[in-house]
C-alpha cells in the first residue's frame, strides 16, 4: 500500500527532494496533520485557549516521562492517555472554581513541566528524550502514518459532531447554557480531542513550538476573514501551506522541519495583519 502511494507521489509530484523515502513519509505527514492543526486552531484562537493548549504540550511531556519511567507501557499510550486526564482535569477545575483560568492553567503548565523534566532526569536519562522539545517530523515511519491517518478519519468525524455547539460556546457560554448546551461536556470533549493532536504531535513537532501550531494559522485567518466558512478554509489552507512549504525550505537549508513551519506560519500571520485593513470590512 504505502508504496503505491510512494510511486503515485513521484508520478504526480517529480520533484528532487521526494527521492528520499523520509521526505515522503514527511510529506505525507504534513497532509494529514497539518489541516487538523488548522481545524482546531480556529476554535483555539475564538475560545481563547492559546494559553490552555500551551500547557497541554506540557502535560504531554509529563505523560511521556511517566511511560518511560514505567518501563512495561509504550511512551505513546501513556502520552496520549495522560494528555486526555490531563486535559479533562484543568477543563473541570476551571469550570468549577472561581480563581482566574489563567491563574489554573498556570499552575498545571508549570507543575506539569515541572514534574516532566523531574522524572525525565532520573537516573540521568533526561538527554535521550530531548529531542521531544525540538521534534523530527523526518523520522515519521509508515506506521505512524496509518495512526495518523486513523486520527485524521476520527477527528473530522468529532468536528462534525461538536462544531456548531462549540460554535456556539465560543460565541456566549451563557448563550449557550441557556439553549440547553452542555457547555462543560462539550469543552471536555473538545480539550480531550486538542489534547489526543498535541500528544501524537509532539514527537515529530517538539514541545517548545506546539502550541505555536495550534494558534497561527487561525490568527492569521482571523486577521482577513469576515465569516466562518472563510475563516475555516483560510485557517486550514495556511496551516496546510505552512506545513509544506516550511518541509521543502527545511530541506533545502539544513533546519529544523517543525520551526522551520512556525516560521512561515508567522510570516503569513504578519502578512495578514498589514492586509487587514484591506479585508476586514
């Protein structure tokens, strides 16, 4: 299978750098992961969850510290299954408590890295695993796509179900409440599904520029759109953009994949902030 794929890419994209088997599996990637980036980037950036997804990045690393240190559990399992309680937790706390949520994300991100960076340097193992803060989107393998490709499926599946009520919570959550919305299942599930992203993630795209991808390409959207379809298509197709062009420029100049795409992430986010006024009516 996934040579028909390598030779139906060589047919339709002839291109030098997709000689090399990882840049493919590379290419590939990006496809798949890069639009669910865009796709939730929007309701990360009109819920205002910068801050909250930033910390998931954290929770991740925490998860990961924990699988390795129990030695019997894949790193991943454990990654992605703290990642969820992780998520579920803050978004409980925070619905519940009346201290800022700011203040409670706060606290979890810098216990949750914390703790990460703790269990990670026991026994001095903490350097084998740094290569979690940086990322390699170039050592993706055949497998990993298929999981990517499974939680691809399952998350435009979940957007579809969940949209228009998140749609609605990121507008007024009283709003929301009071069209009988269950506002704190509805922010759990969507923490659960950002959080499931940002754990399968954040080997190939790295810890300290995660979040990054999960708030650009929809502030850039926001900076030129006037509805929701097009705020939607456009953060999807810059993510997209991004995603590929950040790969091919990577490859050409020796850097880092993961802030290689940020970076041009940002650029169409200054870019689209000097066009504002020219869209935005």
């Amino acid at each position: 299978m996934i040579e028909s794929i390598y030779a139906a890419l060589a047919w339709i994209l002839p291109f030098q750098w997709l000689d090399h088997v990882f840049m493919k599996n590379a290419f590939l990637a990006i496809l798949l992961v890069t639009p669910l980036f865009g796709l939730l980037s929007t309701m990360v950036v009109s819920n205002r969850m910068a801050f909250f997804s930033d910390s998931l990045g954290h929770g991740a690393f925490t998860g990961l510290a924990i699988g390795v240190l129990l030695g019997g559990v894949q790193p991943l399992l454990s990654l992605v299954v703290f990642s969820i309680v992780f998520s579920l937790f803050i978004t409980y706390i925070k619905g519940k408590s009346s201290t800022s949520t700011d203040t409670i994300i706060g606290v979890f991100s810098s216990t949750a890295i914390a703790m990460g960076l703790m269990l990670m340097s026991y026994g001095g193992g903490f350097n084998k695993f740094s290569a979690y803060l940086i990322g390699d989107l170039l050592s993706i393998t055949p497998t990993e796509l298929g999981a990517l490709l499974l939680v691809f499926v399952l998350v435009f599946a979940v957007w579809g179900l969940i949209f228009n009520r998140l749609l609605v919570i990121s507008i007024n959550t009283s709003f929301a409440a009071s069209r009988g919305i269950k506002t704190m299942w509805i922010e759990m599930f969507f923490a659960a599904v950002l959080a499931v992203i940002v754990a399968i993630s954040i080997q190939w795209v790295g810890l300290l520029i995660i979040n990054s991808m999960l708030v650009l390409p929809a502030a850039a959207a926001r900076n030129v759109t006037n509805n929701v379809k097009q705020y939607h298509i456009l953060s999807v197709a810059i993510a997209l953009f991004s995603g590929l062009a950040g790969l091919i420029v990577s490859y050409y100049c020796n850097m880092a994949t993961g802030a290689t795409i940020v970076v041009v992430s940002a650029g169409l986010f200054f870019l689209t902030l000097l066009l504002k006024p020219c869209f935005v009516r």
